[in-house]
C-alpha cells in the first residue's frame, strides 16, 4: 500500500489566490463582497458553516461598517479566511 496518495494532497492557497479567487463571487459586480456572496465562496472552498464564517469575516474585516467587503477591506478579509488553512485539493 503506497504511503503516498497524490490524488489526495491539499495545496495551501497563497493569500493572492484566495483573493483572485474570493473576487470572482462578486456576482453582481459592485466591487464589494456582501454575506451571501462570502457564504457561495466558502462553501466553494468546502469550508463548513460558511454562512456563521461569512457573517464573521464581515465582523472582522469590515472596517467602514456597510456590511460588505470593499476592495479596500479585502486584505484584512484575506488575512483573516488564511487561518482557517484553505485549501485546494
């Protein structure tokens, strides 16, 4: 039995693949993130609970309050999914 599965390794995604890739759920292409939006993507990413991890990334990263990601706002949001250790397989 080989110790090694190669269809079964994970790839930590950088911070600058995460962003690209969080950016194209902007569905309705305002710029911003908005909680649904946030929810698609993390469920995307096989993240579970994705709706409380949406609602909490908007907390966190969500300086101006609005309730949205801005483009402004997407490094702290990075910053703060990376810890969740996301992953593409």
């Amino acid at each position: 039995m080989p110790i090694w599965n190669p269809r079964r390794v994970n790839w930590p995604l950088s911070e600058e693949q995460l962003k690209g890739l969080l950016k194209r759920y902007d569905t309705n292409g305002d710029g911003r993130l908005s909680r649904k939006e946030l929810k698609v993507a993390f469920r995307s990413l096989g993240l579970r609970w994705s709706g409380w991890r949406a609602a909490q990334a908007i907390r966190h990263a969500d300086a101006n309050g609005d309730g949205f990601i801005s483009k402004e706002e997407m490094d702290e949001l990075v910053k703060y999914a990376t810890r969740w250790g996301i992953s593409i397989a």
